[in-house]
C-alpha cells in the first residue's frame, strides 16, 4: 500500500493523524536535518499499521515535506 505523507518537524507531540483527502500528516520531534525526521517518520507510520519496521520505506520525498511511503501489509 502507498500512501501520501505531509511531515511536520520539530513537532512538540509525535502524531499520526489521517486526513479526509486519504493522505496522512505526520508530526516528529526529530528536526530535519541529516534524515533523522524521515528515520522517525517511518518508525512512526510502522507502528501506526502494527507492522515491522524494516516494512515501510520512502519511495519519495526525501527532502521534502510531501511524502510517498510504501507500508508492506
């Protein structure tokens, strides 16, 4: 499944919240520097759909705030 993430750094509270438009927007405390906000974006969509960690990965949007995420289910 692949799914439309908008990312939120610096975040106070870590979120996972659905949007009506079927993406997702996804608050961290990590900032966004050297990939430390994309490594706990994908910790945090795992433990969202209770799958393992090493079953989500980036497809793209690496630097950006708008994300591709493939979750194997």
């Amino acid at each position: 499944m692949r799914i439309t993430v908008i990312v939120k750094p610096n975040a106070r509270q870590e979120r996972v919240e659905r949007l009506p438009d079927g993406s997702y927007r996804v608050a961290v405390h990590a900032p966004p520097t050297d990939g430390k906000a994309n490594e706990r974006l994908l910790a945090l969509v795992a433990a969202h759909f209770n799958v393992r960690p090493s079953a989500v990965s980036l497809v793209h949007g690496a630097t950006g705030r708008r994300k591709l995420i493939e979750v194997l289910l």
